[in-house]
C-alpha cells in the first residue's frame, strides 16, 4: 500500500478503503490494526515535520492557558486509551482508530515540544495495542467464541435461566441462578481429563497429629481455671479456715457424742469395737470410722480394750474418772495398728449380723442429731 | 527421565553445585538392606509432601531423607520411582530440570466413576480445567485481564469471595501457580503491570491438549475437528 505523504491525505484514502465491501470479521479486524498502522506511521511523519518547525519559547497567556488543554486533554485520551484497553482489543470495536483520530485532532494545536512529548506518549500506549491486536489475528487458533463457551459450561452447570432485561453492552452477565451443586457437577467431570495423582493419607490417622495440640489448649485451660480457683479460695479459705482442721475434730465429736449416748443408755455394757464402727453399708466409711475413733483414743477421751471373749470393747471415759484411772491410762498408753480389708469386713458383718451402722453418715446425722437435741 | 541421566558410577558428579565440603574419604558399600530402607522413607516422604500438590524441591530430599546418602542419590531416587510405579501405580517426574523439581503423578488411565478426590478439591479441578481450556483455546496464553473476564461469564469474580472457592484471585493467581498447574508472566509496557497465564509444567504433565479439546468440544456439543486449527496442535503434541 502506498504511504500517505502528509496527514491531509490520509481521511479520503481511509475512507477508500472503509467503502470496501463488507467482509469477515477476522479480515475487517485485520484491516483495522492495518489501517490504525497506517494511520500511525502517517501521523509519524506529520508529527516529525511539525518537530522541525517547532520554536521553543513560553508565548503569552492565551497560548499557555491554550496548551495546558491540550495537555490535558491528551492526558485524558491516554488514560481512557490505558483503562479501556480490553474494549480496544476487542476486534468488534473500531474505539482503536477513534482514538488515533481524536489524537490527530489534538496534534493540529500542539506547536511546544511538552505538548508533543504527551502525543509521543500516546502513540506508544496505541501502537502497543495495535501489535496485540495483530498479534491475537496472527495466531493460528480457529476462532474461539469463549462467550458461547462460557454458556454451554453455566448449561453443564444446571444453571437456571430466568427472563432478563438485557442492556447495550453485550459485555453483561446473562441473567440466571446457578444451583449450589454447580462447581460439583463440573469437578466430577473434571478428574477423568487429569492425570493427578491421588493424595495420600493414613487411614487410621497417624500418631503425631493434631490432637496433641487440643489437649495442650485444655490443659493450659484447666491450669488457668485452677488458677483462677485458687485465686479465689484464699478469700473463701479466710472465712472458714477453721473448717478443715475442725471438720475432723467435729466428726469425732460427733462420735463421741453418739458414744456417749449408747452408753448412757447402758452404762454397763460395754460396745462392741466392732459393733460401733462398722458401717455395713460402706466398707469406705468404716475405715473413716476407725480412724475418728482413734482420735478419741489418743485424746483419752475413749478406750478400747479386750473383754472376756477376746473382742475389742469401746467404751467413753468420763473426765471426772481421769485421776483414778491414770495409772491404767498411763499404762495403757499402747499403740495398735487394726487394719482391715473388704474381705474381713464382710465377714465381721456375717458374723456379728450388724445390720446397721452405730455411727450414721456425715450428711445422714443432721437430721438425727436434730432429733436427738 | 532426565535423572536418570548419568550412570552410576560417577557418584560425586552428580551432587549438586554448591556441596563441595562432601568428599568421599571412603566409598562406603551401601548394603542393600541401607539402601532400600532409604528408598521406603522416600516413597513415604513424596507420598505426604504431595498432599498439597506443592512441586518437592530436590534439597528438601537431600535434607531430609537421602543425608549422608548422597552418593547413592540417583540410584534411591530410581528405586523409589519405581516402587511407586509398581506400588501405587504413581510417576515420580521432574518438571524442572534446572532447579530439580519433582512431581507425582498418576500413571493409571482414570477410571470412569472413581472418586479420588474429594469435594472441595474436585470443585477446584473443575475450576482449573475450565481456565486451561480457556488458555489453550485462546492460543495458550491470555491475558490476567481476560481471564477474569471470561470468568466473569461464569460468576467467578476476583474481588468478590466465592461461595465455593473463596478468594479466588488467591486461588488462581497464588495456589494454582505455586502447585504449577499455571505459570504467569509479566507484560512488559503495560501500567499498571499485566500479567499473562500459561500452562503450568504440572498441566503439562497431568493432562494434555488433546484432552482439554475433548472437554471443550464435550461441552459445546461439537466435534473436535471443529476447531481445526486447535485439534491439529492437540494431536500434534501427542504425537
């Protein structure tokens, strides 16, 4: 083709070659990235011409008010050009050209060499277009309609299609619901075109896994919290400190006290040790029995001895008898370890048919001991 | 396959650069038993590392399993490629023949009907098949911008998190490169800076065009041979 000498010739040569007759899509684009070439080697030679016949000076302020709006205006081709490249690059679109012309346009004004730097500027940003252009018709691939494409996956998809007003553009969303199964449908497609290995994992789950970690969290919560609690005791703690100490002391009162009680009933008959310590209902409790009982015997205030039979006999001694009975006391300063196991408890039980416990239960004793007083 | 490239003999040649503190005072005879207690440890070091699809870099090998063994390195790396064949019907393949990078891939035909992927990352695949054939369509390579615009056809839009994949952007432009299903160039001249995808080795390896021609043409409801210029490339490449 032969090359427009000055920019006044090339609209009637454009235009000659619009009036062809309508062709393919692919040969009109083809035609277009030529045309904007040409366009742009066109405008090249006007702009050098121009260069040379530039004269560097400020002019007055109607020029300079004048060439801020080219600046401007070139400026905003630029970025119009740069944010809407993709519509450029659609082949359907003429906006490449358009462009091209509207810059022609602004270079008849520019007579300073800021102002055709901007012009420069432009004309790469759109000759880089223009080789992408010619660059997608280059490729051999068979036209590929990535729209009808994308229809046919929503269809895979299941989607739905409802009626929707459709805008100018043709670049909207078609209108539709995708089901929530939709990218399932298309995985299950998807494995049989792969040949992706299959991940591995241990069935039964390996050692060194995660659960370590949440057991860590739980400790370090049950180490917070028992913090916390202890915190929190020393004020409860003050208020009945004398509880621990004291509940032993008050549950051996409280044998004594039921001591006493059955041996003023009888005073002459002496309890069975075992009578009044085992509990036949709980082995447990009678060992705590046995050993509130030994308190009583430490602090003298029971003794245990052996009668005729050779069992073991429990009976108060009475504050008043403590001088009479010192030497038997002194004397009897003996110690004795009982000890006793679920075997020989049961058959205490058996043998001497206790059937019921001599000292009630803690929680039990409330109520009796309210009775009794 | 390219590490299987030297023979056995030139143990030290084959180390790579940069490890020259190793000398061999003394070739030590690796017992057969040595040797393949290492090759069991590797076959169930790739095994596990290849739960993320993230290529297994050579050095992890070297630091982890192969230590001391250096000197045998080709030799285990062939055993456990084979162990896998045979075993697990698996391929050990280098991707990356300068940095020496390994993949597994499967080496059975996928049966029709087989679940070996789960939910999440079946939904992903379908994703990833989709952008290949979007790729290899569009002459195998597009532009960031294109994609996205494609993709917004079918929903998916990369500020917006998905329902299904979440942050997609991060999906395709992080995970999808790093497990080296894609491979993503920058576009010179362009600002703010554009990016372009490709086929990743990975894609390379676990599907072919031939494939991906089959799937589009499934989906269009045509023949193969519809898109001539594709279909000679596709059948090309297996060739």
């Amino acid at each position: 083709m032969s090359h427009a000498g000055t920019s006044g010739e090339s609209p009637p040569a454009a235009r000659r070659r619009r009036a062809r007759p309508p062709q393919p899509q692919e040969r009109a684009a083809r035609e277009e990235a030529a045309e904007a070439a040409q366009e742009e080697a066109a405008e090249e030679e006007a702009a050098g011409e121009r260069l040379r016949q530039l004269s560097i000076g400020d002019g007055d302020d109607d020029d300079r008010e004048h060439n801020r709006m080219i600046r401007s205006q070139y400026r905003e081709l630029i970025s119009t050009v740069q944010q809407n490249r993709e519509a450029m690059l659609n082949s359907k679109s003429n906006r490449l050209t358009e462009a091209l012309e509207e810059a022609n346009r602004l270079f008849d004004g520019v007579c300073r060499a800021r102002e055709a730097a901007l012009d420069a500027h432009f004309l790469v940003i759109a000759s880089n277009i223009g080789k992408e252009k010619a660059s997608e018709l280059h490729s051999e691939m068979s036209a590929f309609d990535s729209t009808a494409f994308a229809e046919d996956l929503l269809t895979f998809m299941g989607i739905n299609r409802t009626e929707v007003e459709e805008t100018d553009e043709s670049e909207d969303i078609p209108g539709g619901f995708l089901p929530t199964g939709a990218w399932q449908t298309i995985g299950e497609e998807a494995p049989k075109y792969f040949r992706r290995a299959p991940t591995f994992h241990y069935m039964m789950g390996s050692f060194k896994s995660e659960p370590p970690v949440p057991k860590q969290r739980i400790e370090r919560q049950r180490k917070a919290s028992r913090r916390k609690a202890e915190r929190a005791m020393p004020a409860q703690l003050k208020k009945m400190e004398e509880s621990h100490q004291e509940a032993t002391e008050k549950e051996v009162e409280r044998i004594l006290r039921i001591l006493q009680t059955h041996f003023e009933d009888d005073p002459n008959t002496p309890i069975s040790f075992f009578d009044f310590v085992i509990d036949p209902n709980s082995f447990a409790r009678t060992v705590e029995n046995v050993f509130h009982v030994s308190f009583l015997t430490r602090d003298g205030l029971a003794k245990i001895k052996l009668d005729e039979d050779e069992l073991p006999i429990i009976e108060p001694i009475k504050p008043s008898e403590g001088g009479e009975e010192e030497d038997s006391r002194a004397g009897a300063r003996n110690q004795v370890v009982i000890s006793l196991n679920q075997k020989e408890w049961k058959e205490i039980i058996e043998t001497f048919q206790i059937r019921e416990a001599m000292i009630t239960p803690p929680y039990q004793a409330t109520e009796e001991e309210m009775e009794t007083e | 396959m390219s590490q299987r490239k030297r023979s056995k003999g030139l143990g030290c040649s084959q180390l790579p650069d940069g490890e020259d503190d190793f000398i061999p005072t003394q070739v030590e005879r690796r017992s057969q038993e040595q040797l393949n207690q290492k090759v069991s440890e590797l076959v169930q070091f790739l095994l596990v590392k290849d739960q993320k699809k993230i290529p297994i870099k050579r050095a992890d090998i070297l630091k982890n399993i192969i230590r001391e063994y250096k000197d045998a390195y080709s030799e285990i790396i062939k055993r456990a490629d084979r162990t896998l064949q045979e075993v697990f019907g698996l391929q050990l393949v280098e991707i990356d023949a300068k940095r020496h990078i390994y993949i597994l891939i499967n080496n059975l035909p996928c049966a029709q009907g087989e679940l070996l992927c789960r939910g999440k990352e079946q939904e992903k695949m379908g994703l990833l098949l989709v952008i290949l054939s979007f790729i290899f369509m569009k002459g195998n390579s597009v532009k960031d911008s294109a994609l996205w615009e494609f993709l917004h056809l079918l929903r998916v839009y990369p500020g917006k998190q998905h329902g299904v994949f979440g942050d997609v952007r991060k999906l395709v432009t992080e995970e999808f490169v790093r497990q080296k299903y894609l491979e993503t160039t920058a576009i010179p001249l362009t600002d703010p800076p554009e990016f372009k995808y490709q086929w990743g080795p990975r894609a390379e390896k676990e599907t072919s065009k031939k494939d991906v021609l089959n799937f589009v043409a499934k989906m269009q409801g045509k023949d193969p041979k519809f898109w001539a210029s594709q279909y000679s490339e596709a059948n090309k490449a297996t060739t």
